[in-house]
C-alpha cells in the first residue's frame, strides 16, 4: 500500500513511485482508487518521473507555507505514465508555446526542518 508518507520517503531519495492500475493508468500522489478509471486494484511501481508540461503560471506573491523566491513558475505536468502533477518549474520557459515541452521531476528540501520535500521539475 502506497500511503502519502511513503510517497514522500521516496521522494526524499529521489523516487518518484506512483499507483498503477491493471489498465496502466498512473495516479500520483497516492489516492486509494485510479483517477482515470477508479480500479481499486493498485500496484505501486516507480515512475520515470519524466512528463509535459500542460500549463504553468507565474507566482508573485511569497508565501511563508511556500518560502520560494518569488516570480516563480508553477506547472501542470501530465507524467509519460499518466497522472498529473503540480510544481515548481525552475525556469520560465522562453516561449508561450508549451506544445511538448519535457521535464523531469526532482524533489528538493525548501526549509531545514521541513518533514516532506516539495515537488520541483527541470526542463529537459
Ligand atoms: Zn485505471
């Protein structure tokens, strides 16, 4: 079973695990039945931690939950394996086309005594 804590102590190595239903749906973070389909039949398997950007928006407003410099970019990656997720997208891309634009998920520590590392990507 791939609870919330476990998706995150895996993120602190590096990993990036997910839920895999029997038709190859991914759903991450963990959720107890398939976003896509709702199989409750869940296989946690790493992912590739690779995807596209869907969208991004750009932050100015700082936030102590959120100690980020600000402007940053938010964005929607829809994940090589499916599932959807949000973070933090390093650099602004230089162009308002996103049309498959790749990026790589990676797990960073934002505050020293944070119990959960925040989810960033890299462009590829
Ligand atoms: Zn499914």
């Amino acid at each position: 079973m791939l609870t919330v804590e476990s998706f995150y102590e895996n993120a602190r190595s590096g990993k990036l695990v997910g839920l895999v239903c029997p038709s190859g749906h991914a759903t991450v973070p963990p959720k107890n039945t398939c976003l896509a389909c709702g199989s409750s039949m869940l296989e946690v398997k790493q992912l590739s931690g690779r995807g596209k950007i869907l969208s991004f928006t750009e932050v100015f407003v700082k936030s102590k939950e959120y100690p980020v410099d600000t402007p940053y970019v938010l964005a929607l990656v829809r994940l090589n394996e499916g599932g959807k997720l949000l973070g933090v997208l390093e650099q602004k891309p230089s162009t308002k086309e996103i049309d498959g634009l790749e990026v790589r998920v990676e797990f960073r520590q934002v505050l020293p005594d944070e119990k959960w590392p925040r989810i960033f990507f890299r462009l590829e």
